[in-house]
C-alpha cells in the first residue's frame, strides 16, 4: 500500500456553503448501508444545528466531503443522518443524538463508533477499516 500525504482542512479556515454527502432516510438505509459492499462512515448529526452552530461539526462535514472525493472515491461511501428527521435510526445503533457521532459499518456491522470532533480520526477510521 503506498502512503500518500493527507492534509486535511482546519476548523478555522472553512467555508460552508451547504452539504454535498447525502443524508439518508430510513427507507434507504438498508440498501445505502446495511448491503453496501464497500465500507460506510456516516455521521449521525442534528443537521440544522451542525451547520448553523456548529463549526467542529462542519469540519467534520468538510473533511468526510474531501475523503470521499479525493482519497477515497468508490472505496469508501460517506453519509449523514440527521437525528431530528430519522431518530429511529439513532436510537436503534444507542448514537447519542444531542451529540455528533460519527459510524463505520462494513458488510452490515456496526465496526465502530467515535463521538469527538477530530477530522484526523475520520482519516484514521477510513484507513483501518478499508
């Protein structure tokens, strides 16, 4: 495996002009996630809160956004849940929803859960589990 150097977004320099990984429903949970043959980090968020309040939680967005276009395009999928629409889904993984937890499922298990703001520990999470 050949080590590429990864530089990550700062916290402080951002811009955050909307979302570009999806969010899902419940209904496209099982498919997108539960069945997906490549690994899958989704982060479970209040969304509305996250973009408006939150810029520990926006890096976040910023970093899993930069990961799945640049580093890891097709060998990993990177998604949201926002808690406030699809808390069933929240609930039924024990994800803290007053809290940003970010998830890695892979052939249909739960792998790991991380609740931090650390961007460097998304690269870390993709990595391990790829």
């Amino acid at each position: 495996m050949c080590h590429r150097h990864y530089q990550l977004p700062s916290n402080d320099d951002l811009v955050y002009p909307g979302i570009s990984i999806p969010s899902l429903s419940a209904s496209e949970w099982e498919t997108l996630v539960i069945e997906s043959r490549v690994p899958s980090m989704v982060m479970f968020t209040e969304l509305k809160r996250c973009i408006t309040v939150g810029p520990y939680c926006r890096g976040l967005v910023t970093t899993m956004e930069k990961l799945s276009k640049d580093d890891f395009n097709g060998q990993f999928k990177f998604y949201t849940v926002d808690t406030d629409e699809e808390p069933g889904i929240a609930h039924f993984y024990h994800v803290d929803t007053a809290v940003t937890t970010i998830t890695v499922f892979k052939a249909g298990d739960l792998m790991t859960a991380y609740t931090g703001h650390d961007p460097w520990m998304l690269l870390k999470l993709a990595l391990e589990y790829i």
